[in-house]
C-alpha cells in the first residue's frame, strides 16, 4: 500500500494535504482525486479560477503521481449530465 497525498493548487496558491490517504494504487488515487475535485466543483461556496486549478498528487516519497486539472473533471461531469438527459 502506498500513502498519497491529494494537494490544492489553484494558480500559484498551494493547499497542502498534510495527512495523505494509503490506497492500493495510482488508479485509486484517481479516484479518489476525481471526488474530491467533483464535491469543489460542487460547493456554491467555493470560489477560485477553476481553468487555473488542480490536484496534484504526490507519494509519500514526494513523487508526483500525477496531476488532475479541474477542467477536466468538469468536462466529465458535463458529458455525464448531457447523458443523463
């Protein structure tokens, strides 16, 4: 199991994901990086430039695994939506 870590970035803003979550692999950190971006893209309250932002994650050797820009989980969500209608 490997310790991922699930950081902010929103143009030069960083949130840092201090505690990280043990997953079994890269494909569940995706996962897990798609709902968290899915529950921000959601909250009215949230305000930042969505076109500026992602997840960057990172193991717990500091590697990056990889980086989910928030456009794209907004597309996903669009091209669900547009289905579901």
């Amino acid at each position: 199991m490997t310790v991922y870590y699930f950081h902010f970035q929103s143009g030069g803003r960083l949130i840092m994901d201090p505690e990280g979550v043990e997953l079994r692999s890269a494909a569940d950190a995706l996962e897990v990086a798609a709902k968290l971006a899915a529950a921000l893209l959601d909250d009215g309250e949230v305000a930042c430039d969505w076109r500026r932002s992602a997840f960057r994650v990172e193991d717990q050797h500091q590697r990056r695994v990889f980086r989910l820009p928030m456009t794209t989980v907004r597309a996903r969500e669009n091209r669900s939506r547009a289905l579901l209608n």
